[in-house]
C-alpha cells in the first residue's frame, strides 16, 4: 500500500470551451474587477479544498487552498491576479 496524498492546494488554469457551465460556489468579487466563485472546505472522509474559480477572456483559472476561509482565499487570490498576467 502507498502512503495517503496530502497536498497543500492546487493552481489551475485552462481553455473555457464554448457552452461551459457556470461554476458553483458563492459569488464573490475580485481584482481588476473580476466575478469569481468560492466554495468552502468540506470536512470528514473525503475532504475538499477551499477553492475560488474565476474567467478571464478564453480561459477558467481555479485556485484551491486547504482549509483556508474565505477571507483570506480571497486575498491570496486577488493576489495572484494583481501580481502578473491573467
């Protein structure tokens, strides 16, 4: 048996295709005025990240923390998308 994967979070970015969904989550607004979606950490047998998902032109960028609450996902998102190119 291999040790259990524990991760700190995850970055993803990718190519919206045409007709994708709305992503779930509670409506929050970030930088340069962007509309994103947060959804919280779950806790118990399986575990979910916090995450923020947010569009930006063609493309879907996520962000998923361990157990961070929205407050501060919020800041380390907009962080993310004041510091370079989106």
């Amino acid at each position: 048996m291999g040790r259990p994967r524990v991760t700190l979070g995850f970055p993803e970015g990718k190519r919206r295709g045409a007709g994708a969904h709305e992503p779930s989550g509670r409506p929050v607004r970030l930088a340069r005025g962007l509309a994103g979606y947060y959804r919280s950490f779950t806790r118990g047998a399986s575990c979910r990240d916090s995450s923020t998902t947010w569009d930006y032109r063609s493309y879907r960028y996520t962000l998923g923390l361990k157990a961070i609450v929205r407050s501060g996902m919020i800041k380390v998102v907009n962080s993310a998308i004041s510091s370079g190119p989106v």
